[in-house]
C-alpha cells in the first residue's frame, strides 16, 4: 500500500522541520542517492534492460515539440525546458541544479533522465535543509479573496501542473481548473504504442516510487 502524506497547506505547510530531524533527513537523502546511482547503472549497463529499451518509443525531439510533450518525458527527447528553471517559482531561483535532458530520444532516455532528476532532486534537498532559515511555516490565508482571476504553472514530476482559478469575491472559488499531462493520453502514443507502454509506463514507475520500496 502506498501511503502519501501531504506536506503542504494553504500559506505554507504543516510541519516544521526540527534541528534533530535534520541529521535524520540528511543522512536519507544520501542513502536515496546511493540507491538512485545503483539504478542509473543497471539503466546504462545492465544488457537485458539496455536490450529492451533502446530504441523503443522512439520520439523525435521535432516530433515532442510538435506534440506539446511535456516534462522528463520531453526532455528524455533534447527538449530543454524546465520550469523552475526557465519560469522559476517558490525557492527554485535560490537553488543550484541542473536540467537533465537526453538525446536518446527513447525509453532508455527516459529511463536515464529519471534517474538523474532523482539524483539531482536529492541535491536540492540538502540544499534546502543546510540553507533552511527560521521563522513561521503558514500564514493565515483569508477565506474570501478580491474578485479576479489567475493562472499559475509549477513543474510535476510528469511534467507541467497549471492551476487556474476565478474568483467572484466570496469564499468559494467560482472556476476551478487543474491541468496536467499525465492526465491526458501522452504524445508519443501518436507514434506508435510502444512509445506508451515504455517511455511512459517506466516513467510513471519512477514518479509512484516503486522502484524505491
């Protein structure tokens, strides 16, 4: 069974994170590290997995721009676009990191840039905990807001999240709209199923963590 637990709350999150918890979190963010660079070479040396997945799903990067593909799923195809590098939100401006992207352009790609993402999300983890400053975690958000509209776009493990929501001036949000690609048919399906089953499929496995039970 697995069990997510929301972290985050509206002005901020639920739970501090202690001094003695950050020794904790620390030394889990390198055990996460180790496991991800034991995944990274089975996907680039492992000849069974590296068999079954180059060249599959292929995905030309004119063909994912094309398709408006989205996420690691483009950048396993060259597209070198990440939001909270390219439109940053939240702490990303404050972070060193890299955008990982590859130009094998198949599920092997894939593969390849989830890993590493993970690697790199790793490094901005310890980041954030070395660099967390003092101070409240949430501030008291007002129930009712002036009457307008916004639009705004974070980047999900499967590529962009748009949230967009009108307000009429009362307590209750007169449109609501959430959009997101893995909600949606992906783009390489067009080029044949093969492109779906693998270059997504694996990447779906890596974003639920089961590799990592």
């Amino acid at each position: 069974m697995l069990s997510v637990e929301c972290i985050n709350a509206i002005g901020g999150v639920r739970r501090d994170v202690s001094d003695d918890m950050r020794p904790q979190i620390l030394k889990g963010i390198g055990q996460l590290e180790d496991r991800s660079q034991y995944y990274l070479e089975v996907a680039s040396t492992e000849v069974t997995f590296v068999r079954r997945t180059q060249g599959v799903g292929k995905l030309p990067k004119e063909k994912a721009i094309e398709l408006c593909a989205v996420g690691p799923y483009a950048r396993a195809s060259g597209v070198d676009y990440d939001l909270r590098r390219d439109d940053p939100f939240a702490a990303y401006p404050y972070l060193d990191f890299k955008v990982i992207t590859s130009d094998r352009c198949d599920v092997l790609g894939t593969a390849t840039v989830r890993v590493l993402e993970i690697m790199e999300s790793c490094k901005m983890c310890r980041q954030i905990i070395e660099g967390l400053p003092p101070g409240e975690i949430k501030v008291k958000a007002p129930r009712k807001v002036p009457p307008g509209e916004v639009v705004s776009k974070t980047e999900a493990p499967r590529g962009e999240l748009i949230h967009y929501i009108r307000s009429n001036g009362s307590d209750r949000p007169e449109r609501l709209k959430l959009y997101q690609k893995q909600w949606q048919r992906p783009p390489g399906e067009a080029e044949g199923q093969d492109a779906h089953a693998g270059r997504y499929s694996f990447s779906a496995l890596l974003s639920q963590g089961w590799l990592y039970r």
